[in-house]
C-alpha cells in the first residue's frame, strides 16, 4: 500500500516528508531543477516501501495511504505515478 500525496501539497511543497524518506521516493527536492515549476510533490509509488515516516512530517496533512485517501482527492494517486512516468 502506497502512499500518495494529495491537494493541501499544491502550492505548499513543504520538504519536511524529503527529509526524512528513507528512500528518496519524493520529489523534487529542493535541489533539483524542476522544484520552482512543481505545482506540489510526488511519491515514486514503485519506490515507496511504505515506512510511513513521511505520513507525520507533513504540516499540512497531505500524504495518505491509497487506502486512506479521501475520495475527493482519488485522482492523486494517478497523478503521483504520472508524474514519474508510470
């Protein structure tokens, strides 16, 4: 079960759940070139291995497992894997 990051992200891209990934799954960090023009963050979902550490560090509660992810923001899943392509 993966975790996606949904709406309250758009606009803010607080890198709190960066810094503490254990695996590099989210992106753009701060330090890479398409950071400025990313309307939020991503969670790769085929990097994820669901540690959950990101869940708390969000400030603005918009991380969710696919399970948990309120139906109105369902579409976020698809975009999360888009936006690495898949």
């Amino acid at each position: 079960m993966t975790y996606v990051i949904a709406e309250p992200c758009i606009g803010t891209k607080d890198t709190a759940c960066v810094d503490v990934c254990p695996v590099d799954c989210i992106h753009p960090r701060k330090d890479e070139p398409e950071f400025e023009a990313a309307e939020m963050l991503y969670i790769h979902p085929d990097e994820c291995i669901d540690c959950g550490a990101c869940e708390p560090a969000c400030p603005v509660q918009a991380i969710f497992t696919e399970d948990d992810l309120p139906e109105q923001w369902s579409h976020f899943t698809q975009m999360n894997a888009e936006y690495y392509g898949l």
